[in-house]
C-alpha cells in the first residue's frame, strides 16, 4: 500500500521560512517524480515543484522560483520543499504526489498559513 505523507506545515510570518516533507512508502521511491502542489481556499490546486527521479531535474512554478527549493533524498523515500520569503499568497494547503507511468498517488495535505 503506497502512502505519502506530508509534515513541515504551519504558521509563519511573512518573510519566514519552511520546509515541507514528504516521505513515500510502498513503492520504489527513485522511480517517481515527486511534485508538491497546493490549493488555497476558493483558488484552483496549483503545480509549484517537482524534481525527477533520476537525475534530480527540477521544475518551478514561476509564483515560486527563486524562493522554494525542492530536492529528494532517495536512501530516505523523502522529498523536500524549502519554502523563503513567504508571503501571504502562499497560504494553502500544500500537497506531495508521486507519479510514474500510470501511477498517481497523493498525501493528504499540510497546511501552511503565512500571517503577522
């Protein structure tokens, strides 16, 4: 059974920083690109982040480059996303999916909220 799960989340002021793990279980880790994905309340899931498997290409969002930073550790089934100089507009909850061939799995969600 693959399980994803998210932990990292929180509340911080604008400007602070966050990191976000997600750590995979029940499938071959290296095979997958991991994404990080959040929604925020009445806003459409938005893709910010992914990294291959192999190789460790990453992608970002234009909302997000050059403040997040997202990177894996294969020997952990762990995947990370640095979050600096946030700001109130990335409040959400964010998301880890896995994804290889057909497969898609997801975790549950942590919530970040960046307030004063």
């Amino acid at each position: 059974q693959v399980q994803l799960v998210e932990s990292g989340g929180g509340l911080v002021q604008p400007g602070g920083s966050l990191r976000l793990s997600c750590v995979a279980s029940g499938l071959i880790f290296g095979n997958y690109v991991m994404i990080w994905y959040r929604q925020a309340p009445g806003k459409e899931r938005e893709l910010i982040a992914s990294i291959a498997g192999i190789g460790g290409f990453t992608n970002y969002a234009d909302s997000v480059k050059g403040r997040f930073i997202i990177s894996r550790n294969n020997a952990k089934n762990t995947v990370y996303l640095q979050m600096n100089s946030l700001k109130s507009e990335d409040t959400a909850v964010y998301y880890c999916s896995a994804r290889w061939r057909t497969a898609d799995y997801w975790g549950q969600g942590t919530q970040v909220t960046v307030s004063s």
